[in-house]
C-alpha cells in the first residue's frame, strides 16, 4: 500500500534508477495489450482525432490506435458504401419538406471532413457524459476501450491517457483500492512521465475548486493521494497495470518514495 505524500505540485523529479533487463520488460510490453470494443454500429464519434489512415480490417485500425495511443477509434468497413445513407435520407426529407440539403459533394476536405477520406479515425478520448458526440453514419462503427461509461460525473478524460476520477472521501487504501475496483477501474498509477504531468494538473485544479468553492483561506495542502502501485515483494513496485516500475525511465518522486506505509 503506497501513498504520494508529497502535494502533487511539488513533486520532484529524480534519475531513474536501476532498470529491469531488457527482455523482462519486452516480455511484459508484449503481454500488455489493450483491447477494443464495438460499442455502436452504423454511427461514429465526432471527439477529437489525432490519427488518420486507411486500413484494410478492424485489426490494423486497432493496432494503430494503439500506437497513437488513442483511446477510441472510428473504422468503416471496406464493404461498406462509400455514402452515408442518414445523409441520403436528410436530403430526400429535405426535398420533400422545399428546405435546403446538405452541401453538394466535391466541397468535402481533409481537415473539415476526414470520414471521406480516411476509414480509421483514431480519437483522443471515448465517448463518455451520455454519448453526446455520437452522429449517425452508415459507413462506420464505433469502437472504444471502455465497454461502459464511468459511474460518476465527475469522470475526466485525459486525452491519450485514461478516464479518472477523484473521490476525495477518507478511505484507507484498501477501501480505495475496492472502490476503484467496484466502479470496474483501478488506483491510477503515475509511472510515466505523461500521467505524472496530466494527473498532477488534474489535482492541482480539483484542489483549487475545492478551495474556491469552500472558500477557504488557510491550509491548501493535501494528505496524501493513492496510486496504483503495489510491492508484492520487497522493493519491486508493480503497477495498477502489472507493469514493473523499473521498466518505466520517468521518475518523479520524492525523496525517499515511492515507500510502504507499513
């Protein structure tokens, strides 16, 4: 059970230390790999992209969502036709009601309509917050590394890094651990040097809301934070996502951490 004693603005950073063999860590990167799901069929996500390419199946779209590391990903079907019949449909209903359609093809770009051009889209965040994204489109289907949404409101989405969310309750670690657990997610780690600087920003504004909306003037610390880290044996830190520590180069600790609270 492990503890970020310091406040998360404070943290320091350190010189990695010893690194597993290579063959250790290789072996654990090729065991770890993330899955997607189809969520919705015929219907695409418009969150923002951060890759584009053309693919023959599902598979390659995937793996390049992977080295993206996107968290979702729109992908049409070769088989598919190359219009969208929700679009067909709104300039037939259009024409019958005397009302002006959609623009004539050929004003299509890159930049403002990529679902021409590209049959994978990887996106830098999943749906989340009711789908509110999500537009009809025959010629594809969305999928994403989430099978469900985030029980709470208070999700946030840290593009190309996670879904996480802050319970600020009183928990021992293990409470926290079995909460993380029930809500079908687990303690956020910070090994990498992305998740160090993303969640410790998150922190740094959930602190100053809380401070803002209690207005308070006094202590703006706080006690502790719990992450994904445990020692199964001594010394040997593996992360929420059974990755050794030694196998991440970042390190941002204080002096003296990561530790045992026992």
């Amino acid at each position: 059970m492990h503890v970020l004693k310091s406040l998360a603005m404070y943290l320091i950073a350190i010189q990695t230390a010893a690194i597993h063999s290579d063959q250790t860590c290789s072996r654990h990167r090729q065991r770890i790999k993330h899955r997607f799901h189809a969520l919705r069929h015929c219907q695409r996500s418009n969150r923002t992209i951060i890759g584009l390419i053309n693919v023959k199946s599902v598979g390659e779209c995937a793996e390049y969502a992977r080295k993206k590391h996107g968290m979702a990903f729109n992908y049409g079907p070769n088989d598919r036709q190359e219009t969208n019949l929700f679009d067909v449909l709104r300039v037939q209903q259009a024409a019958k009601s005397n009302q002006s359609s959609v623009a004539p093809k050929g004003t299509d770009t890159i930049t403002t309509d990529p679902e021409e051009f590209f049959n994978c889209q990887v996106l830098d965040c999943p749906e989340y917050r009711n789908l509110s994204t999500i537009v009809n489109d025959t010629r594809f289907d969305y999928y994403s590394l989430y099978t469900r949404e985030p029980p709470s409101e208070n999700a946030t989405c840290l593009p190309s890094v996670g879904m996480f969310v802050i319970d600020d309750r009183k928990l021992n670690y293990s409470q926290a651990y079995n909460e993380c657990r029930s809500m079908g997610g687990s303690l956020g780690h910070v090994a990498s040097e992305v998740r160090t600087n993303q969640l410790t920003k998150m922190l740094i504004q959930e602190l100053n809301r809380k401070n803002d909306t209690e207005a308070t003037t006094g202590n703006r610390t706080m006690e502790g934070v719990y992450v994904g880290l445990n020692e199964t044996i001594r010394g040997a830190f593996i992360t929420s996502g059974s990755e050794p520590l030694e196998c991440f180069l970042y390190r941002a600790w204080a002096p003296g951490h990561p530790r045992s609270l026992s």
